[in-house]
C-alpha cells in the first residue's frame, strides 16, 4: 500500500460509509469488480479498476450536488438569497426548509446528516481510487475530488474525519481540526497539480479535475484561510496566493464572458473552469409555478424556492418589475411581457422573476385558482402563504434548443447535465477581494466585470460591503452564497424572516448525532 503522509490522519464516521450494513461492521462488498484479490492476505486489496472507481465518483459528486436538498439546501437556503415559503400544505415538510432559513435547525436536521454522510462517504472513495494501482492521472483526479469534497466538510461542519482503507471498526478513527484539514487539501491539490491536465476553455475539457481547477479551489482555500485556521484577519501571503492563483488560471486561457445567461447554457464558453455532469433540473423546477411550461417535467414547476425582497433590490433597474427595458442590469434578468413572450423562452425570463407571468403566446398565466399568477416581491411569512408570494430566481432555463437540432449538436445529450461549479467570474472577484484585503484599490478590477455585463454602470468606489454584494449579484444560487457571507462576517446578521440572528454558533453546522454516536472521537460543535 501506498500511504503517504495521510496515514496520521485516519479517521471517517463508518455510519457516512454506505458500504457498511451498520455502525459497527466494516464490510467491503464486492460490487462491479471494483476489489482486487488481497495480496498476501493483509492490508487494502486495492480497486481493480481505479479509472471506472474514479468515472463513478464523478457521477456520485454530481449526484450529491445536483438535487435541491442537502448541500445546495446548506449553501444557499440558509443566506438571504433564498427562501423556501409554506404555501398552504406545500413545501412545509415538517419545517426543515423554515429551519434552514431562520438558523433553527438541529443535529439531527436531515440535509445536515445526508449532507455530512454523502461528503465524507466521497472521501473514502477517493481515498480508495488513490490507494490503488492506477494512472498517476487518475490519482491527480482522485486527489481532487477528495480535496473538493474535504473542502465542504472543513467549511460546513469545521472537524473533518478521514478513514483510511487499510483500517478497520476495532480502531477509534482519528479526526482532523479544522487546520489540520486545511493542510490535507492543499496537500491533496499541490501533490496533484503535476499530474493533472492543463485546463482550457472548453465545455470538453472542464468535465474533470484540471490544474486550473485545481488552483481555483486552492484559491478559495486562501480566501477563507483565516477562517480555517482560526485568525482575526487574513494574512498578506495568503491574499498573494489568491492572487497568483487566479492568475495561473488566467493564462491557460479563461477570461469573464459577456452574455451571463449564456454561460449556464451547456456550450462552449471562456468562463466556466469546472462544471459537474448533474441534473440542472431542480434548479429550474423548484422555483417555477405549477402552470409555467415544463417541458420534460410532467407535473409543472414545483413552485417553492423564491427570494427575499432585499436580496431583489440589490440589482440597478425599477424596484418593483423585471421586464424588458424596465433599466434593469444584465444579471436581474428580464421577465417576457406579452410582446416578447415566444417559443424561444416559453414565456419565462431569466434571473429575477417578478410580477404577472406569460405563457409562450403571451397570455397572462393564471393560479390553479384562476387568481392572475403574478409574484409580488414581499413575502409576509414564512408559513400562511398563497401560491404566488416571491420572486422566483432561475439561470437554467427550461427551453431546450436541443428538440431543434440535429443529432450531431453538441448540446444532444448534455442539456440540463451541465452544472457549472467553478468559473472565472468568481476567481476575477476573489482575487479583486484578495487585492482589496492587502489594502489595494480594487474599484477597477470590479468595474472591469460590470463593463462587460449590460447595463451594470460602473462603481465610484468599493467596499467590503460593495464587494460582497457584487459577489451576491454575480454569483447567486451558485453554492458560494454562505461561504461568502461568513467570511464577510455577515451570516448570522438579520435578514427577512429571520428571528434568530447574532448567534455565532451558527457559522457551522452541528456534526450530526448518528456520527457522534459511532465515531467517539468526534465533538460536537458549540452551541448544538
């Protein structure tokens, strides 16, 4: 076996293990031929094909970030970009949307534990892809996918477990601190870097682990560093590396794209560094009514995911409507009014969907009970609501140009499998923030961005508070949200609906009770 420094770093909750039957019995099955004949009898068989382990983990992490509970729940449910109303009966599930929002949730709140289970299950793979006798390729790509992973339960839930492949249940697995994981992921990312394809702009080639997506996340790593690793305030050196980072990235050829809504289309296009082969599906549906069009989604939208009227006017344009020509900024989007409504958008805007919607032919859409289906902005509560209060956010449109072209269309087969995770418009802005926090004047490298979304004037000046809006205005519902907000300091303040705010235990989520029960090394987190 080929254990590298990680040996000292063995730990993982064996209840986040679905190849486990229980919490106390370490059982590896033999499924798809993935286990190698032991050798000799001891230690880690190995993967008997790590290339197929490694194309599993992909789709396993795609899985894992496509649906609308879960991580994309923790990410951006609980900031002040999205809200998820009780309307009527509808999307109250015993309140686990409504806790998320007002930071009420508890240990045992399933998105926390599946959450939890699902990253730390994806380590353990990789972890075993790694382990194996494959490509140095392959293990670059595994190494990746472990730091990526490792990166979410170091931001979301600080103490990190790690199992290794050679340990068994008799042993109490060992778990990270929060710094300890720090340096496992840049680890991971440097030992991989060499061994890793380039990276270019290319919706061929930003399918899987790259240098530059490599050193985006190392990048995000710097950003947050203090963070981690429990400072007051960043460090200079840290901020540098962000910097040369982004830089490296920069040079393989990727570059802010004009045309925002294009960029979530699955094409080619300079921006994205890594998107994942995931459903875009419930980024769509959650937030369209039930009687928006829905093409391959029998049943219509599911009507629940809006925002918050704050959130809304943090976007230039008219206050209260979105359509076309009301002076709104690119990234607002636009709503079809009964001139514009076509085939082409099926009577659904982009962005910011507020006010009285179309259908294709223009007709003013209608509530399931004949009421004029219009989003007004306020949103009075978070239970008692009808079917229409808040504005719906949507970047993936649900047109598919694909049912008019023919089979050799590089969008046949991908649409609505192209979730864009990594792309340069953050980096461009993290190292705007990185310079900022080494005391630079960063108004230009943020106007450079807004010049080239229309109708985005440019700002006079920044400020913290005007960087991360920005960040807000560009990069909403992309999974950054919280992220962002707790680096700001911003997480636990006040927003709508929100009754407990100030409470700093919340920055992290509580470690979920079933892994505490089966790993006695594991601590809860204060407050919880």
């Amino acid at each position: 076996m080929k254990f590298k420094i990680y040996i000292k770093y063995i730990a993982l909750s064996l209840c986040a293990i679905p190849l486990l039957h229980s919490c106390t019995d370490l059982e590896i099955e033999e499924t798809d031929s993935l286990i190698k004949e032991s050798v000799g009898g001891s230690g880690f068989p190995g993967l008997s094909d790590p290339a197929s382990s490694l194309g599993d983990l992909y789709n396993k992490v795609g899985g894992d970030f496509q649906t609308q509970e879960n991580m994309f729940a923790l990410s951006e449910v609980t900031t002040d970009s999205y809200v998820v109303p009780t309307r009527g009966t509808d999307w109250g599930d015993n309140g686990v949307w409504r806790q998320l929002h007002t930071h009420t949730w508890s240990a045992s709140h399933l998105f926390i534990k599946n959450s939890w289970n699902g990253l730390n299950q994806n380590i353990f793979r990789a972890t075993e892809i790694i382990e194996s006798d494959g490509s140095a390729q392959t293990e670059a790509e595994a190494k990746f996918l472990r730091a990526f992973n490792m990166f979410f339960v170091m931001d979301l839930f600080g103490s990190v477990p790690f199992r290794g492949v050679d340990e068994g249940p008799e042993i109490d697995p060992m778990v990270l601190s929060r710094s300890e994981a720090f340096d496992f992921i840049e680890t991971d990312l440097m030992e991989a870097m060499p061994d890793l394809p380039d990276g270019s702009p290319g919706i061929e080639v930003t399918g899987t682990a790259t240098k530059a997506s490599a050193s985006f996340l190392l990048a995000k790593i710097y950003l947050n560093a203090h963070i981690y690793k429990g400072n007051e305030a960043s460090d200079n050196a840290d901020m540098q590396r962000v910097v040369d980072m982004v830089n490296s990235i920069e040079a393989k050829g990727f570059a802010i794209e004009e045309g925002y809504f294009d960029i979530f289309e699955p094409t080619d296009d300079s921006e994205t560094i890594w998107h994942l082969s995931a459903e875009v599906g419930p980024r769509i549906w959650n937030t369209l009514h039930y009687n928006q069009n829905s093409p391959d989604n029998t049943g219509g939208g599911w009507n629940g995911f809006s925002t918050l009227a704050e959130f809304y006017d943090m976007f230039e344009g008219a206050p209260n409507s979105n359509y076309v020509g009301d002076g709104q900024e690119e990234r607002r989007g636009w709503v079809p009014d009964p001139s514009n409504a076509n085939d082409e958008n099926l009577g659904i805007g982009y962005g910011f969907l507020i006010n009285q919607q179309y259908d294709t032919d223009g007709t003013a859409l209608e509530t399931r009970q004949g009421q004029p289906l219009s989003f007004p902005k306020e949103i009075p509560s978070l239970v008692g609501n009808t079917e229409v209060e808040g504005v719906r956010l949507i970047k993936y449109h649900p047109y598919d140009p694909t049912d008019t072209e023919d089979s050799e269309s590089p969008l046949v087969n991908s649409f609505r499998r192209h979730q864009v995770l990594f792309r340069f418009a953050d980096a461009h802005l993290m190292r705007a923030e990185a310079m900022m926090r080494m005391g630079a004047d960063a108004t230009e490298m943020v106007n450079e961005l807004r010049r080239l979304r229309t109708d985005t004037p440019d700002l006079s000046g920044i400020t913290e508070q005007d960087l991360i809006d920005e960040r807000g205005r560009e990069l909403y519902i992309e999974f950054w949200r919280r992220n962002d907000l707790v680096r700001f300091g911003q997480y636990t303040d006040p927003w709508s609906l929100k009754e407990v705010t100030g409470d700093e235990t919340k920055v992290l989520f509580p470690i979920p009770a079933t892994a505490l029960l089966s790993n006695p090394n594991l601590t809860q987190n204060p407050g919880y």
